[in-house]
C-alpha cells in the first residue's frame, strides 16, 4: 500500500473510532450495568492513557487527520516531543489499544449485526495502524535507548583462600573478640 492511500485509509480509520466507541458504550450496558460501567471506566484510563502518551507526541496532533482524538488531545494535553516518553510506556499502550479492541468485540458480540464492521475496523487497524513505520506506537519515532552495560549484571563480594582464613581481612583467626579459634568456634 503506499503511502498516501495508507494515510487516507489512517484518517478514515481514526475518523470511524468515535462513533465506533460511542457504539461500544451503548452496546456494552446493553449487555448489563457491570460490564457498562467497567467499560467506560477501562475507556476513561485508555482516552486518559493514549492523550498523555501517544496522541500528545503525534505528528497529526490538533490536526484532525487521526479523528476527532486530535482535536480533543489538543484541548486537554500540550504537545510534547516524541522522545520525552519511555519505551515501556508506549508499548504499555499498544497493549492498552489491543485490550480495548478486545473489550469492544465484547461488546459488539451483543449486536451481530454491527460485529463485521467493527471487525473490519479492528483489521484495518492491525493492518494500517500498527506495526513499525506505521501511524502508531512511535516506536519508530524513538531514538534508540541504550541500557547501562552493567544494569543486567549482579555484583557479589568474591572471598578467595580458604573460607576459615580471616587473616585477608585484617582478622586474626586466635582473635578471642571473634569467638574463633583455630579448631573452629568456640
């Protein structure tokens, strides 16, 4: 795909995610009170998660070409630069985008007629959105970040010589403060 048409396809894939979501509410408490409020709850700290993350370091930000998102990302959180963000927390939020798909297939599992599209939207989105050089997760965007060459490793003291000689330290093996004798503890 190239890549003017895959951004067109982005646009109107970001474009489809509110009514899609706003479906997805409705559907869910449909389906009861307890699955409608965790719902809105989980939909609450993904909005909150993907402003303050993703959308705020994006190059669409305040444009409109990723959905009504940008615009209202724009109201609410200042832009930031792309690599002000740790790693782990952009791959925190790709997890959270793949869990709220998930919850919105819960969803619209209650309504099989609308289940296909939001589906083929949930595919255009794999397809289109994630993976590297796409529109999301600015994995791609980051500067590689290297780990402190000695941060997997673990330091223990070494002792070399016999592990009764106290005489490498400084101690005296007779040394009657120590409670050792040369034929062990006293």
């Amino acid at each position: 795909m190239k890549a003017h048409t895959r951004s067109l396809v982005f646009s109107v894939w970001g474009w489809l995610a509110l009514p899609l979501l706003v479906g997805a509410v409705l559907l869910s408490f449909s389906a009861g009170l307890h699955f409608g409020v965790a719902f809105v709850v989980l939909t609450g700290g993904w909005l909150y998660h993907m402003g303050s993350t993703a959308c705020s370091r994006c190059g669409f930000y305040g444009t409109g070409r990723c959905g009504v998102q940008a615009w209202g990302v724009a109201w609410l959180w200042r832009k930031q630069p792309a690599g002000s963000v740790s790693r782990r927390r952009i791959r925190l939020h790709s997890f959270f985008d793949i869990v709220m798909m998930a919850a919105g297939v819960a969803a619209y599992v209650q309504c099989p007629v609308l289940l296909p599209l939001f589906l083929s939207w949930a595919v255009v989105g794999w397809l289109v959105v994630y993976g590297p050089n796409r529109y999301h997760g600015l994995l791609h965007r980051l500067p590689a970040q290297r780990e402190p060459a000695n941060q997997s490793l673990l330091s223990l003291p070494v002792l070399s010589g016999p592990a009764n000689d106290l005489s490498n330290r400084g101690l005296s093996s007779s040394d009657p403060s120590m409670g050792v004798s040369k034929k062990g503890f006293e």
